[in-house]
C-alpha cells in the first residue's frame, strides 16, 4: 500500500463518520489533521461510548466498522505510520516550490465592473470555481500546486480586489460589503452563475457577504483562515494587531514579526527556505491599500458591530470550512463558531498549520478541497 493511497482511503472514511454523526470529532495523528462537524454547544471530547448512545444502531454500526477497518490499514502500514507524521508536518519544501512561476506566467484579462477595471486570469476547463484574495494579496499568490490540480477538472478563476495589483481603486469606499458587490458585478460581467467560491483571510470575509446578498451567485462555498465578525467573532490578541498595524503603517522592520503572524514558529525554523516557494507576482500593491484592507478586516474582526454569524444560520450553501489550528490572524476558534452557525457545514482544522497553511501544506489543502468538491457535487445528491 502507498502513502498516497492509504492517506486518501483514510481521509474519504472519516469523512464518511463525519457525515453520519453530526457531534463526533476525530483526530488522526498519521495525517495530521482534525476533522470535526461537532456543535459548537456540545463538548468536543465526547467519548466513542457517549456518541454510541446518542447514535442509532445503524450508525453505531458504521462508525465501528469504519474504525476498524482505519485502525487495520494502520498496523498493517508500520512504514506508513512512522513516517506519515513526519511527512505531513514538513510538507517537503520540493513539494511547495512546485512551479511556483504558474500563476504569473497565465495571462491576465481585464473587464469593467461598476468603478473599477478588474484583473483577473482564468486556468483550466470545467465547472468554474472563483478564489477571493486575502488583504494585500495580489491574484498571483495561489500557490502553483493548488492551481495546477484544482484546474485539472475546474475552470479557476482569480482576480485582483479593488485598489490591488491591476485592478484599479475607483470612487468608492473600501469595505467587505462593496468588496461582495465588485465580486458580484465581476461574476456577471463573466456571466457566472451559481457556482463555487473559495475565500482565504479576507475573501472569506467577503465571500460570506457575497453569499448573504447574492445567493443565487454561489453554489458551494468555501472559507479558509476565515470569522463571520462581530460580537460573536473571536478577534485577534492585541499582540497580533500591533504587529500587523506596524507593518501596513511601515512603523517596523521586523519581517519577521509579520511572518511569524502568518506561519508558526517553530514550522519557519523547519523550514528557513520556505520564502523561496512563495509564489513571486510582477505586481504590486500601493501602501495607501494596505492600510485601507488593514482597516477593513479590523472592522470585521472587531466587537463594534453585530457581525454575520446569525446571518449564516439561514445559509443553504454547502460549506466546506478550513483553519490552522495555529491561526493567529484569524484566531483558529472562528471556525468552531462558523460551523455551528452554518447548517450541515464540514470543518477541517491542520494541525501544525497557521493562516498560511495552503502554503505550509499545498497537498493536504488541495486534497480537502477536491474531496469536499466531489462528495457534495450535484451528481452526489446535493
């Protein structure tokens, strides 16, 4: 049995229990993830016995036939099972500095949306799937690996946000809610409709909007390092904010500091190349936009306002969410707060993994996605 095979045979079966069981939680070392559709009201250490007497015997039955046949391929895997851990953990740099020049190599397109003149690049042939940027991110930092196998059987479609790269900054205020309506506009001037977006950081603040005012614009949604804000968010410590400020408002020159935000660090001492893998981009982003997208994630983040949590709770969208359990950008517990808001949503949670944990761990990242993807597709009875 091969590593790869027996990663993905484990993965679609713990899914499986996930699916079935709306209050288990799993964790497998081997793999180094966590994968939990819990509620957030109930407690996350649940033993196997108190699952199995909320459960009906049909499920229980599954469950334990699953587990089994986990624990079996494991001590039939020792080789497997020694390095597996160390595999996941340091997701071998020649793996993340795959191609890193793919997406600065397509070529970009431009089209009129409102105020703004959007770039954007598109990659692949299939359903479409559209990525939301982070803050300060131009379209060109999706890592190469995610984008050459996610377009294998998609038609990937990226953009700069208002003000970045070489999508111009128009007339209007910057905010998550004129960030969804450029999204939105963007979407029809492409004439795409109802498909899947997949946010990171900031996008998935803006994808929960588009989401909100633009349902029929979204199939399937997407979130990564991502909070629904406000009073029922869990906002950063005031350690991370004065840090992120000081480098938006050029008040240090520590890098590291703004590094150690987005990566943990004991996995950048593990890794001292790992910048040579991040993907390089022609473009650039103005100083007066950072400070502006600094200011609307805090705005987002912050308790000043009621946030978009018991909005979600009318979504009808599948919703795969997914965090580093190391997040210190948007605090890992987001993601327990979003999955019990979101109906019938799936978690995932890397363990070792911070707000960049698509470029920590490329393979795991894409191979989530694509198997959230296939189970919920419309052939699969959604």
């Amino acid at each position: 049995m091969n590593h790869s095979k027996f990663s993905s045979e484990l993965f679609l079966a713990l899914v499986v229990i996930t699916v079935l069981v709306s209050s288990i939680l799993i964790s497998i070392p081997e793999i180094n993830l966590l994968y939990s559709t819990s509620s957030f009201g109930q407690s996350l250490q649940q033993s196997q016995n108190e699952l199995q007497s909320s459960s009906n015997k049909q499920v229980q039955q599954t469950i334990a036939d699953t587990i089994d046949r986990i624990s079996n391929s494991i001590s039939n895997s020792s080789k497997i099972e020694s390095n597996a851990s160390q595999t996941q953990n340091a997701t071998s740099l020649p793996t993340f500095q795959h191609k890193v020049s793919i997406p600065d190599n397509i070529v970009s397109q431009k089209v009129r949306v409102g105020d703004i003149d959007i770039a954007y690049k598109q990659i692949g042939q299939g359903e479409p799937i559209l990525l939301i940027s982070g803050s300060g991110n131009v379209m060109d930092v999706w890592t190469a690996y995610f984008l050459e196998e996610l377009s294998k059987d998609h038609k990937v479609i990226f953009f700069d946000n208002r003000g970045v790269g070489n999508t111009t900054s128009g007339t209007m205020p910057f905010s998550i809610e004129q960030f969804a309506s450029d999204t939105a506009g963007f979407m029809s001037a492409l004439k795409l409709q109802e498909i899947d977006v997949l946010g990171f950081s900031m996008g998935s603040f803006v994808a929960q909007k588009l989401a909100l005012a633009y349902p029929e614009k979204v199939n399937r949604l997407i979130l990564s390092g991502a909070s629904c804000g406000g009073q029922e968010g869990i906002p950063q410590s005031p350690q991370i904010v004065k840090a992120l400020s000081d480098f938006v408002n050029n008040q240090t020159e520590d890098v590291n500091s703004f590094l150690e935000v987005t990566f943990p660090i004991n996995w950048i001492k593990e890794n001292p190349d790992f910048l040579d893998a991040i993907p390089k981009s022609s473009e650039i982003v103005l100083s007066s936009t950072l400070k502006k997208q600094f200011d609307m994630n805090e705005n987002w983040l912050s308790k000043n306002w009621t946030g978009v949590c018991d909005q979600l709770q009318r979504s009808t969208k599948p919703t795969l969410i997914i965090t580093g359990m190391e997040d210190k950008a948007v605090p890992a517990n987001n993601s327990l707060v979003l999955m019990d808001k979101i109906p019938g949503s799936w978690l995932v949670q890397i363990r070792d993994a911070g707000h960049g944990l698509m470029y920590q761990f490329p393979e795991t990242f894409t191979r989530i996605i694509e198997t959230f993807l296939s189970t919920t597709g419309k052939n699969n009875g959604e």
